[in-house]
C-alpha cells in the first residue's frame, strides 16, 4: 500500500488521477462544459428538423428535390418563382457556353490540352487565363443575363407576398 499523505485528498486537485494521468469528469467546470455541450447539440438538431422542414439540405436540390416537398405545397407561388428562375440561369449558361466555344475555340482546345497531365500547373493556370480572357464578353453578358433571372426570380416574389 502506498503511503499518501491527507494533504494529498483535500487538495484542489482532488479529480485528478495520478495512475493514469487525467482528471476525471467530475469537477464542476467540466460538468458545465458537458451540459453546454449537449445543448447545443440539441438546438443543432432543432434547427436542422426546421430547415429539412423547409427543404434546405444542403444540395439536395441538385439532387432532384427542389425546394423541398412541404415548400411547394404550401408556397406554390413562390416555388414557382424559383423554378422559373433557375431555368431562366440554366439557359443563360447554355448560351455562355454557346458563346465561348464559337469565339474562343483555339483557347478551349489549348486548355483542355494543357490542363489534362496537371491542373496546378502554371501552363494551365496561364491556359485558362487566356481562355477566360477570350470569353470576357461572353461571360460579361452571362452575368448579366443571370442578374437579370435573379432579379425577375426577386420581383415574382414579392409580387407573391403581395397576392397573399
């Protein structure tokens, strides 16, 4: 049996163990920190049931679920404000990316090239510089063709909110 003193069971550090080196979870501090702990957690959990509940998860609307279910039936102006709007960006796209390859056809082909062995490498960073150089009016118009949906997405909105 090992002779410890009493000095050592009523000093502060009473959790501690020395055989095996920690504090045990005892001590008020450490309590508090695992309540504070557990608490968020639950109201990360409330918060995540809500936006499921809206139909924001994260991607899922690349996934095939728009909007969410319980969003289109019970804002169905609103969805298809959105709907529209996001058809309006992707024919946008497809007409940027008419663009660019009807005027910057050399440039594509070179960054494909270039590109191919090693995206990091400066001969390609320097390709697509050049391609997007190229494609600046193409791109000009494609942002601004998307402000547009964007805008026409904002205005159906609040025209929803007002028939409301």
């Amino acid at each position: 049996m090992q002779n410890t003193s009493r000095s050592e069971y009523d000093s502060p550090l009473r959790g501690f163990d020395r055989k095996y080196g920690g504090k045990c979870m005892t001590t008020p501090k450490s309590q508090k920190l695992f309540v504070a702990l557990v608490a968020l957690f639950m109201l990360s959990l409330g918060f995540s049931q809500a936006a499921w509940a809206r139909g924001e998860r994260g991607g899922a609307e690349r996934r095939g679920f728009p909007g969410g279910v319980l969003q289109q039936l019970i804002f169905p102006c609103q969805t298809e404000c959105r709907d529209s709007a996001r058809d309006c960006v992707e024919g946008a796209e497809s007409e940027g990316v008419t663009c660019i390859q009807g005027a910057c056809a050399t440039q594509i082909q070179s960054a494909q090239t270039t590109c191919a062995t090693d995206r990091t490498s400066q001969a390609c960073k320097d390709a697509v510089s050049a391609l997007r150089t190229c494609g600046d009016s193409c791109l000009a118009t494609l942002q601004s063709d998307v402000t547009a949906c964007r805008d026409t997405e904002q205005s159906c909105r609040e025209a929803c909110e007002l028939a409301q």
